[in-house]
C-alpha cells in the first residue's frame, strides 16, 4: 500500500492531531553520544526543545507531547487553523516575520520593522498564504528542522543533510489512540533503556510537566511579538558597530522577551475543561502558546499513575494488575485494560507501519472518509481495544 500523501493526513484548513516523527540521517546518534567518534552531543535536544518552544509562540500549532532522543524525537501536533483566524493582520504578519524574516541586506540584525510588518499586511494574497501556512504542521515542521540542521553543521564544520528526509506522520483518530500514543512518546526514553522512570527523563514533555508542577521555571525561549520602529532599527544600523549589534541579538534569543515560565507553559494544557466542550477555539494570550484548548479527558494525577505504572512494567516479566480506578479510565475510553502493556510498550508491533492511530472502529471511519478500504494496522489494534 502506497504511503498517504500529506492531504490525506492533514489539512491546515481543519483540526487535527498528528503523531510526527522525524530521524537524523542513517539513524546516526546525532543528538547523543557517538558511537564512532564518543563525541558527546547530547546539548543539542535542548536545541530542539528550545526550538519547538519558540516555535509553538508563534505558529497555530499545539504541542501536545514530544520526546527528544538522540537519533529521532516524537511530536504529538494539533494544527489550529480557528485560532489562527482570530489573529489580526499584523499579528499574522509580525509571527511569519519572526521565524521568516527575509533577505535582507543586514543579516545581521534580521529583526522585523514596523514596516516589514505593514508592507506584508498590504499584500493581501500574500498574507493569505501565510495565515494558511502558520496553522501548516509541514511548515512547522521545516521550521523545525532546517535551522537545527545548519547550526549542527556549522559546529561540525561540513555540509550536507542532518536529518534522514521527509518526516513520517501517523494522524490520530480518537481520545483512545492519543491517549496510547502520548503514553508511548512520554516513555520513549524509558523504552530505550535510557532512564528508568518519567521524572529522570528530560527532553520529554512528562519530563516538564512533572518539574512544572515542583515550580521550577525556566527563560521563555517565545518569540518578541513587538515589530522594531523602523527608524530605531535604522538608527541602529549607522551607529552600532556590526559585533555589537552580533553579541546583542545572540544574547536577545536566549530570552527574547526577558520572561521566565513554568517550565510546561509552553506545552499544551493536558487535561481538557468542561468549557472545553464548545467550539470556542481558547486562544492564548500570553504569547507562549496558540491556544489553553487541553487534549484528553483525564485528571493529570491519573495520567502520571497511569505513565508511572507503564514504566514499571517496562522490566518486569510479567504485568502487575492494572489498579482498577486507573482500569475503569481505559474502559471508559475503549481501551482493553488487560493490553494496555502491550499497547504503549509494543506499539511498533500494533502501529509501526500505520499511517493512522486510534480504535479500529475509527480507523476504518477515516478510511473511507479518504476514499480507502481500510487503514493498515486495523487487524492488530483490534486486540487492544474493547
């Protein structure tokens, strides 16, 4: 069966959760230590933690779960294209501007002007697009990635790709597949054999959500969402030398708003309100995320027993019983209780080569929503679920 193009799978236009992977070149420990070389370049998932970061301030995007490894990393997205259309012209504009400034003769300021921002404002066709384009979790994704790879290159002193190509998407079909696959991408450390438990797994959203809840806080990685008065910016130009201007924006992009969050702030809420339920699309307005919309319609001390007691499987022979309040939550949402193990540990096995995640039932749904017999993977994931 040949691979789903990208329409099939998502559409910038509507909701929708994606499961995304995307590896370095050959699989090579890019991210962690060499096994060639023992260079360690473990620094740089902070890289990319940073730069999703800064990424979810300005794209309609959620980050709903993600883990950094050292040759791959997990994202669980939700493209918001009603959020996006909440926005006005001008915040469209100074968000594209931010992550896509431009040619411009002086790259080394590459700040957006007022007037970058009014001149993109007036081209109405062009702003279209790229109002399509900030709710794009392909265009997100480039965001993502080709800066990473030319700042790895950079250190590394050559050319050529960082990352293996195009990255795969899975996209998630109901409450019950979200729950497993953010289940799955929380203890991809822990499956590795990396660490033993969510809380000594950092680069993992369970990681944040876990240290946000002891208050630790970190400098916001967010996006300055304020243009530069354009003769300010040109002031600066004629009268500050290039270095300085240099050592002033190095230093402005490691807090670019001078703030401090909680360190999940950035992440999307996880438990879903009861005011959740409307069609309100939630926008955020602190500039650290698109939206306050949660994802799963469970407690965050349920879904912390439910991480802990999956990691705890991880090693031993033989599942424990799964605590019947924590039982009864999985049967409420369609899942078998007694192959909840087997689900999230092997997933590959159930979803590996599948383009789609959720209940069988909703997997053939979508199927034939795309004009399609079946999803592969239906067969196995209907042991899973109840």
């Amino acid at each position: 069966m040949p691979r789903p193009q990208r329409c099939e799978q998502f559409d910038p236009r509507e909701v929708g959760i994606v499961h995304v992977v995307q590896r370095c070149v050959r699989r090579a420990f890019l991210a962690g230590v060499d096994q060639a070389t023992g260079q360690d370049y473990s620094f740089r998932k902070e890289w990319i933690r940073r730069r999703m970061e800064a990424l979810a301030s300005v794209f309609a995007v959620d980050v709903l779960s993600y883990a950094v490894m050292s040759n791959h990393i997990h994202q669980i997205l939700r493209n918001r294209p009603d959020v996006c259309a909440q926005w006005s012209d001008e915040e469209v504009a100074i968000r594209w501007l931010r992550v896509f400034p431009g040619r411009r003769l002086e790259e080394h300021l590459a700040e957006p002007t007022e007037n970058d921002v009014q001149m993109l404002v007036r081209d109405k066709e062009r702003l279209a697009e790229v109002r399509l384009r900030l709710s794009d979790i392909s265009w997100f994704m480039r965001a993502l990635a080709e800066p990473i790879a030319r700042m790895a290159n950079k250190q590394d002193e050559c050319t050529g790709r960082f990352w293996e190509g195009r990255f795969k998407a899975q996209k998630i079909v109901d409450e019950a597949g979200l729950l497993a696959c953010s289940m799955y991408v929380d203890l991809n450390p822990v499956r590795a054999a990396m660490t033993a438990t969510p809380e000594s797994s950092p680069h993992t959203s369970a990681f944040d959500r876990i240290e946000a809840r002891k208050g630790e806080r970190i400098p916001s990685a967010a996006f300055d969402l304020k243009p530069i008065p354009t003769d300010e910016a040109g002031r600066q130009i004629r009268e500050t030398p290039v270095e300085a201007l240099q050592r002033e924006q190095k230093a402005k992009r490691r807090n670019p708003t001078g703030k401090r969050i909680r360190r999940d702030e950035w992440l999307s809420p996880l438990t879903m309100s009861e005011t959740e339920l409307t069609n309100e699309p939630q926008v955020h307005t602190n500039g650290f995320r698109s939206s306050d919309r949660g994802f799963l319609n469970i407690r965050w001390s349920d879904y912390k027993r439910l991480l802990d007691w999956t990691a705890a499987q991880a090693i031993a022979d033989e599942a424990a019983k799964l605590p019947e309040r924590l039982a009864a939550t999985l049967t409420e949402i369609g899942i078998d209780a007694s192959m909840w193990r087997a689900l999230v540990w092997d997933w590959q096995k159930y979803f590996g080569k599948s383009s789609c995640v959720g209940r069988p039932e909703s997997m053939r749904a979508d199927a034939e929503r795309t004009g399609r017999h079946h999803h592969r993977g239906q067969v196995q994931a209907a042991a899973c679920f109840g």
